[in-house]
C-alpha cells in the first residue's frame, strides 16, 4: 500500500552530492500539489526523499482510482521518460514532499552509463508489477471488509493516516459504500481467522477506527 525504495533514494542522495554539476535538484510541495498530471507531458522525473503522494488515475466519469501511494525513494515520471508516452496517471502530495527533481536528459544518461541505476531501476518496476498484480487480484477475490481490514492494518501498522476519501478511491469505491463497509466491520468485531483475529483490539487500530467512525 505505502510503497518505499531506499536503495534508489540512497543511490540518487549519493549521486546527487558526488555530481553536483548534473543539477539534481530537491524540491518541497505542500499537501494537496499535483505534481505529475495525466495525460501531460513532463520532462522531470521524481524520486522522493519524504513524505507520502498519492499516484491515481482520473476515469472520464469523474472517479479516482488511487493505485499507488508512494513514499521515500519512490520514483515517478519514469514510465512517461520510458515510454515516451503521456502520464498514465497524476501524482499528488498528500503530507508535505520533498523531491529529487532529475531532467529526463540525465535520467535516460544514467540508464545508458549506469549499471546500477538500471538494475535499481528494473527491480523497481518489477516490484510495481508484483504488487498491482497481487493487490488487484486480493481486491477481486476478498470481500471488501476484509481489504478495509488490511488497509487499517497497514495504516496502524506504518503509523500513517489516510483520508476516508483516499482509502474510498484506494478501494474503488464511493465514501458511501466506503462508510457502510466500516459500519460492518465494527458490527462485527473482526475476522474469524488466525490472520485479523486480534487486529481491532490492536491499541492505535482503536484510534484509528474512532476517527473514522461514520
Ligand atoms: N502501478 C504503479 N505503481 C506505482 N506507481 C505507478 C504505477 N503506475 C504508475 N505509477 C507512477 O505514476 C506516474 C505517472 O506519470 P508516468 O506515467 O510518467 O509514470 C508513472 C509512475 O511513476
């Protein structure tokens, strides 16, 4: 759910400090900044140093589909660079982010003459496979309390918190939908299965569920 990758944020922390004159530079944007919008063309590529951003995609009927949240050293920007195509999605802060802003000149560079930044790179893309592979089959085959479920988990679990509306569109569903699910949940006082047994006693789940009571 909140994806990170501190081997690329320490290779590009490394490579920005021992190249200076390559003009990587770190930028900061408030919550609520898009910084990557769909269908734009971009000639920067992000990879961020902290805080959390939301990659979604906006559908003609008005809907978000959040697919990502990204944290630090998570890049973005790359699949436009790559590709030479439109962004496939917007990206957007969601707590204050700090970002590596790398011109798309310098990161098609690195891929050529650096071995490390590719395999860096590669690994980075196969694990974003893996995971949209393994979330979207999870979401199709568990019902939607039990993604909700795992989604809080997460949430309590990485100490971070995620707006209803967010955790709406994360699971594709309308805030409605969102609150009688969790309504349900609470009704109900967990899972019966080894996994989530003892999850809602969990101290922070408490508060967490407390601030999202509907
Ligand atoms: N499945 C995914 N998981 C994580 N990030 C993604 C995923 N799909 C797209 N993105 C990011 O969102 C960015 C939007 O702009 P780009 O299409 O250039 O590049 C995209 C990726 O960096």
């Amino acid at each position: 759910m909140l994806r990170t990758n501190l081997t690329f944020l320490s290779f590009i922390e490394r490579f920005s400090a021992e190249n200076r004159e390559a003009n990587i530079i770190l930028k900061s944007f408030k919550s609520g900044y898009r910084f990557i919008e769909q269908g734009e063309k971009i000639s920067n590529i992000y990879i961020i140093k902290d805080g959390i951003s939301k990659c979604f995609i906006s559908e003609e009927n008005g809907k978000d589909f959040i697919i990502e949240f990204l944290g630090k050293g998570e890049v973005a920007g790359e699949l436009e660079a790559i590709k030479k195509m439109d962004c496939l999605c917007s990206v957007e802060a969601i707590s204050e982010v700090t970002a590596y802003v790398i011109p798309d000149h310098l990161f098609h560079s690195l891929i050529s003459k650096s071995s490390e930044f590719t395999t860096i790179l590669l690994q980075e893309l196969s694990t974003r496979i893996i995971q949209t592979s393994t979330r979207a089959s999870f979401q199709q085959l568990y019902t939607l309390e039990y993604a909700l479920l795992k989604l809080l988990k997460l949430q309590a679990d990485e100490h971070i918190s995620i707006s209803k509306e967010d955790m709406a569109a994360y699971l594709g569903i309308s805030v409605r939908s969102f609150n009688r699910s969790l309504k349900q949940l609470i009704d109900k006082g967990g899972f019966d299965t080894p996994e989530f047994k003892n999850i809602l006693q969990l101290g922070n789940m408490k508060k967490l569920l407390e601030r999202l009571k509907p």
